[in-house]
C-alpha cells in the first residue's frame, strides 16, 4: 500500500476533530448572535416597524436564493493549491468579524434610511457569513468519511457549538443591561467588537490546524456541474428533498426562539435583567451538550433517519412548557429540559446529510459538498423569512406592530407563548412526516459505504498514477 493510499485510512484523530470543530465556535457566535439579537435590536431598541423588518428579511432571502447555490456551485468548481474551501473561508472571515460591529451601528435619523441600513447591513453579513459556513461546513463529509467517526467528530463539533451558543447568549448581556432599552444602543456595539474578536480566535485555529482535504477528491472539481445543473441534480435527490424539509422544520425553530426570547423573557416571565435572559437559553445548551452524547449513542444505534425523527418528537414534547410557565425558577426548568430535544436535533442534521452526499456521489462519481450545501444554506435562510413572517403575523394581530412596552395584554402574552410552543411545534411535525419518507435507512447507508469506500479507493489510485 502506498503512502498515499495509508494518509487516506488513518484512524479516527482527537486532534483533527477538534481542530476543526473549533471552526464551529466562530460560526455558532456569528450566527447566534445575529439571530438572538437583530430583531430585538432593530425593532425595540432602533425603532423599526415590524413590517419594515420583514420586508427586509423577505428581499434577503431573494438575494440568498442566488448567493447561496452560487457560492455552493463556485466552491465545487474550485481548484487552487490551497484545495477548493480553505481559500474561501480565509477571505470571508475578516469582512465576517468586522460587519459583526457594523451591524449594531446603524443610521439613526427617518424610517427609510434605518431600514436602507438594516437592510444592506443583513445583506453584506450574510454574503460573508454563507461563505464561510458553507465551506466550512462542505469539509465535513469529507474529512470523515465513517459513520461511527462522524459521530464523534460531530459531537466534538457540537460541543463547540454549543460553547458558541453559550457565548452569543451570555456575553452580550454583560455589555447590556436590557436588551431592549434605547438607552443601551451603544452597548450593543460593544459586544459586538468583543465577539468580533471570539470569531477571529477560533477561525484563526481552524484555518492554521483544522482543515484537510483529501487528495482522492482533488480532481472531482473537473467534472463539477453548472449552477443550474447542480440545482436540478440536487432537487431530483429524494433524501435531500425530504432531509430539507425536515431541516426547515429544525432551523424554523432553533431561529424562532432565541429570537423571541428577550421579548418572553421580559413580559411573560417579568424578568428584565438581560444576563437572566441569556443564563436561560445558556442552562438550555448546556443541556444539549450533555444530552449530545446520548443522541450519539442512538444514532449508532438506530440510524440517521430514525434518530432524528425521534430527537424531534422529543423536542415538541419538551416545549410545552412555555405555553404554561410565568416565572423565572420554573423557566429554567423548562430550558433546561429543551435542550434534550435540542441536541438530538443539532447532531443528527450534518450527519443525515452526509449521508445523502454519499449517496449522491455513487450516483454521480463525484463529492458535491458545495452544491448540496448551498442549497442547503438557502432553505435554512428561508426559515428566516417564516420566522420573521410568523411574528409579523402574530404582532399585528395583538397591536403590536410597532413596540409598545406599556401595550401589553392578554392577547400579546398568548402570542408571544404561541411564538414558543404552537408554531415550533408544527414545523417539527413537518419535519418528522418528512423524515418518515428518508430513503436511505441504517442498513441502506451501510451499504453506501461500503460501495463508497471502494469508490475512494479506486479514486486515489488514479489519482496517483496520473
């Protein structure tokens, strides 16, 4: 066996795991951040009418319909003496770190310029931020090929995820006192330049020790298809058109309440001390970093396809509470017990698909990470939209249309409580008739595999004799 041929079967490395979950750090607090705060911020701290924040988000995501299959397919094409994803993740993260401080300095004068601000603003950061989660995402099946060293990496990848989620929930509130008090406009600014500095940390590591790419697929870039081709391939994928639906149901969630919570916290639970609102979405992932494990053991045990159909059942069952609790004690109950839920749901996502690239490269003869995660990023930002469509829908509903903290009634309660548990709870239910209809089952994907490794082996051959 050639010495090629050995880098290509080594064991499963601790180091490289970690090296590489690491990356995940960066791109959970970018993410999170965004998520937990922008609608806060612009909507009870700058003032923005709701309906001027979904127009927003509505015009975002036609322009994420074309930059996100767009970087996915370029990235595929790519060949560079650096591999196909390193170089872009090196050009995204600096423009990353510093739109993650100009997103809280917006232009305070009419309406119209706030919403022009907010609007370009969202729309530059999320141009940087999907060219850097998509590559670094789009390394993942290849750096672990094994289900079983999947599982593994994943959970050490999701560790860091939710050391990223523990940040982007807590640190914030440390610069601000009440997340949704004009007064403390530029505190949001000061956490964001202490963030700024967290993402470049961890994206500095994984740059300089976290990413390989292997030489058997260094030639797969000749044969990569078009945009539009890589499109309709994808979409023809009965996995991937099940596993996105699925995916939509899961992000329309975990976007859906770390969004809502301040606005929860502060007029359900009466809680305005905003460290208190963010412990609770802390005990939340710290939770999920225990439950991980679990869910590890159940997806050896019972599959991809199964695992998360059940990690999602669980996740509604968990979120019931929030239609019933009003205080703080009982609160962190309740997130606590959410993140079982929750961390079936983050560990299972990048593993299912996996599964549906490794499928699709028997079928094609080449990996198309890129593709299938562009697309992919693009049904997650459509989340987004429903998100942001839901609450619009709701807060008009109530009277709450521009924010109104002395406006508060029934009605605006049982809205915010709806935002928490009826609407989470729909979305997982799709999710989970979706992932009934996954075609590739535990004895399926083993089979893959096997077909796959001999695929990789042949590849490298080549590869090497050329």
């Amino acid at each position: 066996m050639s010495k090629e041929t050995k880098k290509t079967e080594e064991f499963f490395s601790l180091r490289k795991a970690a090296t590489y979950g690491v990356g995940q750090f960066s791109d959970t607090i970018a993410s999170q951040m965004f998520t937990f705060l922008i609608f806060t911020f612009y909507y009870a701290v700058v003032g923005l009418d709701v309906t001027y924040i979904t127009i927003g988000f509505i015009i975002w995501a036609i322009w994420n319909a074309l930059n996100d299959p767009l970087l996915g397919a370029l990235s595929d094409r790519t060949r560079t003496k650096w591999g196909r994803r390193k170089p872009y993740i090196i050009v995204a993260f600096i423009p990353l770190c510093v739109i993650m401080i100009f997103l809280w300095t917006p232009v305070l004068t009419t309406d119209i310029t706030k919403f022009i601000y907010f609007l370009f603003i969202i729309i530059l950061w999320e141009f940087f931020y999907t060219m850097y989660d998509l590559n670094y995402a789009s390394l993942f099946p290849e750096m672990f090929l094994k289900l079983s060293d999947r599982a593994k990496a994943n959970t050490i990848k999701q560790i860091f995820t939710v050391l990223g989620l523990i940040f982007a929930f807590i640190m914030p509130t440390f610069f601000i006192p009440e997340l949704a008090n004009p007064i403390y406009i530029a505190e949001y600014s000061y956490a964001g330049i202490f963030m700024c500095i967290c993402i470049a940390i961890g994206a500095i590591i994984l740059i300089k020790f976290g990413i390989r790419e292997r030489i058997e697929f260094s030639d797969d870039y000749k044969k990569a298809p078009s945009l539009l081709k890589s499109l309709k391939v994808s979409m023809k994928n009965k996995g991937f058109r099940t596993f996105i639906i699925a995916n939509l149901g899961h992000w329309f969630v975990v976007g859906m309440l770390p969004t809502i919570v301040p606005l929860y916290g502060l007029f359900v639970l009466n809680e305005s001390n905003s460290t208190i609102l963010g412990l609770l979405l802390g005990v939340t992932f710290i939770s999920a970093a225990i439950f991980v494990f679990f869910w590890r053991w159940v997806v050896v045990k019972v599959g991809v396809k199964k695992g998360l159909m059940m990690s999602m059942t669980t996740f509604i069952i968990t979120l019931l509470p929030f239609m019933f609790i009003s205080d703080v004690i009982t609160a962190f109950i309740a997130f606590f017990l959410v993140g079982i839920g929750l961390a079936g749901d983050i560990l299972y996502v990048d593993l299912v698909l996996a599964a549906v690239i490794d499928e699709d490269e028997l079928t094609t003869g080449i990996r198309r990470e890129g593709g299938y995660y562009g697309i992919n990023a693009l049904i997650t930002k459509l989340s987004t939209i429903l998100i942001f469509l839901t609450i619009s829908i709701v807060f008009t509903s109530v009277g709450w249309a521009v924010f109104d903290p002395l406006g508060t009634t029934e009605q605006t309660i049982f809205g915010l409580r709806s935002l928490m548990f009826i609407f989470p709870a729909i979305a997982l239910c799709i999710g989970i008739v979706s992932m009934s209809r996954f075609p590739i089952t535990k004895e399926k994907y083993e089979q893959i595999k096997l077909e796959a490794d001999k695929l990789h082996k042949e590849k490298l051959e080549k590869h090497i004799s050329v």
